[in-house]
C-alpha cells in the first residue's frame, strides 16, 4: 500500500512539472496541438518517467502545498525560458515587417486567433520546422528527463536570483532579433541610401514611388538568400537558452 501511495505522489508531481513545460515549450505548447493530445501526451510522459523517480534520492514524494509549487515552478521556469526562441523569431518578424513595408499588414492566426503581423506567422512555421527538422523536440524530452537529476522530484526552491537571471534572459532577445534580421535590415539601409543619393542628382527621377518596390525585391532575396543560415543560428539559440535554463535551475 505504502509503495503505491509513493508511486501516486511522484506521478502526480511528475506530471506538474510535465505539464507546466508543455505550457510554454516550442512545438509542444502550439495551439494547433489539441488540448487533449497534450494532456494525453504528458501523462503517458509522466507515467514513463515516474517509476525512475522513486529510485532518486534526496525528493520528497508528500503531496503539499510546497512540493506542488515545486514542481509547478520548474516546469514553468523551463518552459519560458525555451519559449524565449519563439519571442525572439516574433520580434525580428516584427523588424523584417517593417523593412518590408508590412507593418500595417496583420492577420488573424485561426490558431490562436490572435491579430499577428504577416512575417510573424511565417517566421513561425519556419521555426517550427527547423525545430521539428533538426530534433530539438527530442533534445526537450531529454533535458527534461535530465532535470530530475539535478532537481530530485519537490526538492526545488524558488529563489530571487532566478527571477533576476530569468529577466536577463528575456532581455537578451531584443539582441537575437537585431541579429537575425540584421542582413535585411543592412540591404533596406543600402536601397535606401542609394535611392537618397539618386534623388539629390537628379530630382526629376521618381525615387520615393521606385524605392518601395526595389526594397520590398531584393529584401526578399537577401531574406531566401539568408535562409540557409536558420537552422545553424536558431540551433545555437536553443542550446544556450538550453544551457541558462538549467543554470537557473541548478543555482
């Protein structure tokens, strides 16, 4: 009876902490993923990870107010610091919109039903799909599986250095943003200078009504020219947001 009642406990918490990551994880919190399959998917996790969990020492298996929180604030630590990738990807799009002379141009994502710029909704599928492509859902699983090594099952506990670490992460994404989209911005910057320098030597040429269209042209070919370095830059994001979660667990 005793051994049951463990096995209950440290599902239960298993689950919390599961579940509080596929809240805010890439590819496992997407909306388009119905909520049932998710539920479904993180109880069959929780229900593979807990018997490895009542053989590690130094958790404390007692349902409670403390342990529940516990496990609830590692999920959700974990989870947001992956998510920041997605933010960072949302926030160059927002950049790219407007070198495109898309900033007035949203639409309504029938998935989240959320108002989101045109280059938002691109940029995550592509993100997705580097995601998907490169195996990184697997890499989350695993770290996951691995925090419960570093974090026995209740044993965590929530300090102000990793509020204040978890704040410097965020702010890194502006930075990440600039830099994925910095070759188009440098190609907007240079049809925009060029189309200045024509106007000043011959006022007559029609520059404001050209400069739209040559800009909108070859941003998109800098942009498909830049593709190909996606997969490696989103990759080294994904590992050091990887790394600083687990920094800000184990500290």
């Amino acid at each position: 009876m005793k051994e049951w009642q463990d096995f209950l406990s440290a599902g239960v918490l298993v689950l919390l902490r599961v579940s509080g990551l596929f809240v805010f994880a890439p590819v496992f919190s997407s909306p388009a993923i119905a909520a049932r399959i998710k539920a479904g998917f993180a109880f069959a996790i929780s229900l593979l990870m807990t018997p490895a969990m009542l053989d590690r020492r130094g958790g404390h298996l007692e349902l409670g107010v403390t342990t529940v929180l516990s496990e609830l604030a590692v999920g959700l630590l974990f989870g947001v610091s992956l998510t920041l990738l997605t933010e960072m990807v949302l926030f160059a799009s927002t950049v790219l919109g407007m070198q495109f002379s898309f900033s007035l141009v949203n639409l309504i994502d029938p998935v989240s039903k959320v108002e989101t710029p045109v280059m938002g909704q691109l940029f995550g599928w592509m993100t997705t799909l580097v995601l998907l492509g490169a195996g990184l859902h697997r890499t989350i699983l695993a770290a996951l599986l691995k925090s419960f090594d570093a974090i026995p099952v209740g044993a965590f506990v929530m300090s102000q250095m990793s509020g204040l670490r978890l704040l410097h992460m965020a702010s890194g994404i502006f930075l990440a943003g600039v830099q994925l989209a910095s070759p188009v911005m440098a190609a907007a910057l240079l049809v925009e200078v060029t189309a200045a320098l024509m106007g000043r030597i011959s006022p007559s040429l029609p520059t404001t009504i050209l400069s739209v269209p040559a800009k909108t042209l070859i941003c998109y070919g800098v942009l498909i020219g830049s593709l190909g370095l996606w997969p490696i830059f989103l990759e080294r994001h994904f590992d050091s947001l990887l790394n600083a979660a687990a920094q800000l667990l184990t500290r």
